[in-house]
C-alpha cells in the first residue's frame, strides 16, 4: 500500500472515532519489526513505513483497526477481552496480539538498493538460476605497427568536419575518430545583447557583459552529452554545476519536458538561471504546493519534500525525459519517504543529473542512492557497496563507518557515472575576482512594506516633475529615509538564503568564509542562525567584526580568523576596510550591496594580500530579484564594462555614489511607468 494512501486511512478513521486529537507517524526503520504501534502519552498511531509499502492491504487495513481499537479502550486493557471485541466491532479479521514481522538482511538490502519487495504469506520455492560467462579477450592492436594498441594520450579537436578525438598510441601513431561529444557548447551566450560584436575578456564580453562557458565546464557538459545524460556532477562549490546542466540541456531539446528538484529556498534562483540560460520557450512551472496540479508538457521545478504531498502518478504522466536532483545529498538516506518518492519517479525517466558539492556529508554509503539510480546493475546492492567501498573504523569499542575507502580506485570505476574538479584543478581559468549571484525573493510581508516606500519615492519624483521644482531638503530627506527601509527590508528579508548558502559552504569545503554586512540587526541574525548550525556540527565558533570595536579589538580578531581554527566571519562591510588583512580567506558573500561600489571593491581586496595562495577570490552578491539589489547590479555591471573599454584593465574604476543614486531613482520610476503602461494596455473589444 502507498504510505500516502494508508496515513489517509488512519487519518479518516481517526477522526470518524472521534478521535482527531490524535496524531500519525510513519516510522522508517527497517529493523524495526512492528507494523503498528499506539502511544497513550503522546497520543500518537506509528505506522512503520517500510511494512506498509511491502504488505498486503489487508494486513495494513487490520493494523490500522487494530491499533485504532487500542486508542478507543485505553492502556489498562492490553490485547483483553474488551480490545478483543473493540478490535472485531472496528474490522479486524485476526485479534492475536500485535504482529511482529522482521524483515531478513536480504530483504532490507534489497529496499535499500531501491528494489520492489512484495510480502505474501504463501509457501514457495524458489528457482535460482546462475548465469555462467565464457569470455575471450580482444587484443587491439595498432594498424600500423601491429604492436598492442595501449594510449597514451588523447585530445578533442574541432575541425571542419566536426569534432575530432586524437589519439596518441605508445608506440607514437595516431588514430583520428568522431568524437563522442559533437554539440558546439562552446557557442552558449548568455547575457549580454544579442548584436553585439563580442570582445572576450576569458567568459565575459567587455562590450556588453555576456557569459560563456569556462573550459572546464564545456568538459562537464561534455561529459554529460557522451554518457546521454546520465551523470553525477560533483564538482567543488563554486565551480557551477547548474551551468553545466542547463548547457546540456540546451544543445539538446529532445530532453523535454525535465523536472528540477532543489531544495524549496533556492526553487526562484533555479528558475531564474533556466530563464536566463535556455530562454523563455523552456520556463518552468514552480510547484509551490501540495494542491498544485502539472501543466501539461512544461518543464517542471519542485523540492524534495513536496513530493510526499503530491500524486506520484502525475509526475509519471507527465513523461519526463530527465531529472536533475540539485543538492542530491538530500536523498542520501535510502529510508526516507523522500528518497523512496524520488527513487519511483525516476525510474521512469532515462535522463538523471544529480549535482552536489557533498555527495556524502558523514558517511561514504551516503554516496550509494544517487549511484544506484544512475547505474542500478553495477551498483545493486546497498551492503554489498558499503563492504566495497566505504572504510570502516574503531572508536572506543564501536565500528565507525567513514568515507570512501580508495579515492582513486573508486573515481577510477565511476568515471563514466560521475565527475568532480575541485577548484585548484580550474584555477588558471577563473578570474580575479569571481563575482557570482544568487537571487532570492522578498515574502509578502517584506514585499509590501517595500512597496509602500517605494510608492512613497515614485509620488514624490512625480509631483517634483509636474512642478519642475528641485527636492528641497525635507523631501530628499523623506526620500532617503525610504531607501534606508527599503535597504533594511532586503537586508533582512535576504538573511535565510545567506546562512542557508554558509551552511552548504561549511558542508562542503574545508575553506574560510567571510560575510559583509551593512546592517547590525543583519549580522546579528546571521550570526545567531550560523553559531547555532555551527554548534550542531561541530564547527568552529563564528566571529564577529563590527563597527564599534576598536583598532586593537579588531586587529584580534583579525589573528584569530587568520589562525588554523576558525573558518566563519560575519563582518560589518563598511569596517572593513583600511587596514584588514585577510589573505587566508578566498571566499566572502556580500550580504548587502553598497550604494558606493567601492565599499564592495574595498572588502574583496581584503583577500588579495601578501601571503594570498589562491589564484582566485570568490565573491558572492545575495540579491532580491527585482528591487534596487538588481536595479543597483544593472548599473555597476554596466559601468564597469564601460570602463574597461576605454581604461587599462589594471586601474579600479571611480564611483560617484551621488550619480548611482539618481541613476537607480530614475530606473525605480521607470519601472513603475513601464508597469502602469502594461496594466493600461487596452484591449480589442468585439
């Protein structure tokens, strides 16, 4: 029985006995071998989730009346008379004492390693068959020479002909073939305008500021083309796996329509970045919840745990031709409700992307689900690849399991399954500075009071136009007191998606991390979210660097971030600048814009100082999406790229904060113009 269909069950006929006051739990232990359990404390019916999806009907409709009767005569009766016909007056067929059925090590390897196990309760034998291999060997060997065909390097080229893989045998002869992977990824801009004569400084266009890919990531989606996209990316954070997917996805619209799942914080970014790489023709439906229904043949973004509340069937239907798992980690228990949903949903699609920086966050077999549903025969067995693969150590007088026992025997295996660059690997690519964004959206509460101060703004720059009149000092105060609401909305509105992006950067490198912040209530919350998480999973405690600390207080501070042990700063942006070095770190999210450009500047130089190892400082701008974050982003983006055409590359560009400010004022009336013309739009009557 599906475990959606029997917690209904339950639930109707809970509350059919008057008794809604009682709750549901399903319970996935597959060591446990209970079906049904009835708590008087807590008021609470278990239902053991793995029984209920391998046992007959009956026997779950029985457990359900069996463990309703229970709740109906209460602790002091047991399995006595008076439950016996409670439980008969319910439905019950059988009123023997609650039923034990442990499950065998097989069977729960077999759940585990995404099998179907059905219970009967008939006597049969089975028939084993073996299969028995002969095999003979096929010698390669050189057309030329005839000596054995062993490579000693090989390189992709493109030619007029197409893309070409040269092999080099040891012998030195050479082989020409078509290579595997032939789409021009090379050729995905994105950004940017479209006439534009492009002059690439590495991935990014100086006239006009498009992207293309980095080197490494055509290999990536290279990678996913030649294995038909069935392919675990695992690269380091930071190095964009999505980008890799979503090029795969372009060069190939026969992968229509895909499903997207992420986790539920970060569903607008991914919408975001499917828009602005593949277009409007693919924009996907945003399942938000457990009432919504798919439309049909659209591509489709959802979280994982939406789909315990939803209709598998549906997803089924809808005939997906890929699905790519974003932070896969998050199935990484074969137990869970979650992992079982997506496990049946995918076994129906032939595309599966999954993308982590963590495929295993404590333990290697974390590593195993993602890995049997890309490649079920090689990977079939989840006790089989925990004695395989992951490493198993004593701590005091108990069996710890670790990692992955032999890195480079088990890359080796996997390497037509999955990749993984780390960032050192890429390095000589990237730039300087590598500024990334990620977008989120203000709540409603937020979104209304920035409105209202927005509103505020537009009124006050339209009477100013209708008289022709400057702002007087007490309207261009009541004009900056808006924009510092506004400020502090986003700022605040925006510190879920920061801690949650800490949290995954904790996670899944062993780097140092610094957060630039402007407001002080900010950088409270995200202290308090990140020192707990910390604590939780034994990190090092958090710092803090604000405004008030003096020279010798922050010059502490500073020794200690830069010492061995601690990885996390959450620093005030505008005390951070003469003076701080942080040349241990490369890596800084900048929580708040500035409205001055080089306040930022100033904080991501603290990186690049003597004694700087990295090649690269990673610098990551949270911004809400459609607000002065990116109206902001608009305009310094723009500025700069202007720069570099007429100056040197090397000289820092000079802000006038003045200017960006009136620029981004005109940009916020604009916008409203452009929204009130499209409300006023009029219609064709008949």
């Amino acid at each position: 029985m599906d475990r959606k269909i029997a917690t209904k069950l339950l639930r109707d006929q809970l509350d059919e006995l008057n008794l809604s006051n009682w709750k549901i739990r399903l319970y996935a232990d597959l060591y446990r071998p209970f079906l049904g359990l009835c708590d008087y404390k807590t008021k609470t019916i278990t239902l053991n989730a793995h029984h209920v999806d391998t046992h007959p009907d009956v026997e779950i409709k029985n457990t359900i009346n069996h463990e309703c009767a229970h709740a109906l005569v209460g602790p002091l009766h047991g399995h006595d008379d008076i439950w016996k016909e409670k439980a008969k007056e319910l439905g019950c067929y059988s009123v023997s004492p609650c039923a034990s059925y442990k499950l065998s090590a097989s069977a729960i390897d077999a759940i585990r390693s995404g099998a179907s196990l059905e219970v009967t309760f008939t006597e049969e034998t089975e028939v084993v068959r073996r299969m028995h291999y002969k095999t003979t060997k096929f010698v390669d060997k050189c057309e030329v020479c005839g000596k054995v065909a062993k490579t000693k390097s090989q390189v992709e080229v493109n030619t007029s002909k197409g893309r070409k893989l040269v092999i080099t045998l040891e012998c030195l002869h050479v082989r020409i073939k078509d290579a595997d992977s032939q789409s021009p990824f090379e050729s995905i801009v994105f950004d940017g305008l479209p006439n534009c004569k492009h002059q690439w400084n590495k991935t990014v266009c100086i006239n006009c500021g498009a992207k293309k890919l980095y080197p490494f990531q055509i290999a990536g989606a290279r990678a996913l083309e030649r294995a038909n996209g069935r392919l675990a990316i695992f690269d380091e954070m930071g190095l964009g796996k999505t980008i890799q997917a979503l090029a795969y996805l372009k060069m190939h619209p026969e992968v229509r329509p895909f499903l997207w799942v992420t986790k539920a914080g970060i569903k607008f970014q991914h919408g975001k970045e499917i828009l602005r790489v593949l277009g409007h023709k693919d924009v996907p439906q945003v399942l938000m919840t457990g009432k919504d229904t798919l439309w049909k043949d659209s591509n489709v973004i959802s979280s994982y745990d939406i789909f315990r509340r939803l209709d598998r069937k549906m997803f089924i239907d809808q005939g997906f031709k890929a699905i790519i798992l974003d932070e896969c980690q998050a199935i990484k228990n074969p137990d869970s409700s979650r992992t079982r949903e997506i496990r049946l949903i995918a076994k129906e699609i032939g595309g599966i992307i999954p993308l982590s920086g963590t495929p295993w966050k404590n333990r290697g077999s974390e590593f195993f689900v993602v890995l049997n549903m890309l490649d079920p025969a090689r990977f079939n067995s989840f006790d089989g690849f925990k004695r395989q693969w992951v490493s198993m150590y004593w701590t005091g007088s108990k069996e710890t399991e670790g990692g992955i026992a032999d890195p480079v025997k088990f890359k080796e295996y996997t390497k037509d399954i999955l990749i993984r660059r780390e960032r050192t690997e890429v390095l000589p690519e990237l730039p300087l500075i590598n500024r990334t964004r990620i977008l989120c959206q203000l709540d409603d509460a937020s979104l209304k009071v920035y409105k209202e101060e927005e509103d505020k703004i537009i009124k006050l720059l339209n009477n100013l136009d209708i008289g022709g009149d400057k702002a007087t000092f007490e309207e261009q105060s009541q004009i900056n007191q808006s924009i510092m609401v506004m400020k502090q909305v986003i700022g605040l509105a925006k510190v879920p998606t920061t801690i949650d992006f800490a949290q995954d950067f904790l996670d899944e490198t062993d780097r140092k991390l610094v957060i630039f912040v402007h407001h002080k209530k900010c950088g409270e919350l995200i202290s308090e979210g990140l020192s707990q998480y910390s604590r939780e999973n034994g990190y090092p405690e958090i710092l803090r660097l604000t405004a008030d600390l003096d020279a010798q207080a922050r010059f502490n501070i500073q020794e200690l971030f830069n010492s061995n042990k601690h990885r996390l700063l959450v620093a005030s942006t505008l005390a951070s600048g003469e003076g701080l070095n942080l040349q241990t770190c490369s890596d800084c999210i900048i929580h708040e814009r500035q409205w001055n450009p080089a306040n930022e500047e100033q904080a991501e130089g603290r990186f690049i100082r003597i004694g700087q190892v990295a090649q690269s400082i990673n610098a990551v701008y949270i911004h809400s999406d459609n607000t002065v974050d990116t109206i902001l982003d608009n305009i310094v983006e723009r500025k700069r790229i202007q720069f570099h055409q007429a100056m040197n590359n090397s000289e820092m560009v000079t802000w006038n904060e003045a200017g960006i400010k009136d620029e981004i004022l005109n940009a916020i009336r604009s916008q409203n113009r452009l929204r009130l013309k499209n409300h006023a739009m009029p219609t064709l009557s008949k």
